[in-house]
C-alpha cells in the first residue's frame, strides 16, 4: 500500500530529505527560542516594578526635588513604622 519513502514512513531517507529536516528543525527551534524571550521579557519588566520599594521611590523623589526635606523626613517616618 505505502511504497518505500513514502511521506509518513520516510525517515531520513525519504521524500523530504536532510535539507528538509534541517529546515524543520530550525524552524522549531526558532519558535522554541523566541517563546522563551517572549516569556523572559514579560517575567522580567513585571519584576523590576516590583523590586522597587517605597523607601526607593521616596528616595528617588526627595533627590529629584519632588519633595521639601520636611515632607521626605515626615514620609520615611510613615513608611518604618
């Protein structure tokens, strides 16, 4: 019914030849890398917000000039206690 080198049974030898696995196997491997950093990239922006502190953004805010010394003092008292 399936001649040799038949599409379904071919193996290495078959229709599709080395060429065509080769091209096969970067194309998944292609696919494989970028869902990684896709996911990477997603995971990574997500926890860089959240490593920012309070303290940190207070911090930031005082040395920008956003904040009188009388307000970042009374702030940080707010945020250790």
């Amino acid at each position: 019914m399936f001649g040799h080198g038949s599409w379904m049974m071919g193996g290495w030898g078959g229709t599709m030849g080395v060429a065509g696995w080769l091209m096969m196997a970067l194309f998944w491997i292609g696919l494989i890398l970028l869902i990684v950093w896709l996911v990477r990239s997603v995971v990574g922006t997500s926890q860089g917000a959240a490593s920012s502190t309070a303290r940190a953004i207070l911090d930031q805010r005082y040395a920008r000039g956003e904040l009188t010394r009388k307000e970042y003092e009374h702030m940080k008292k707010d945020i250790s206690s």
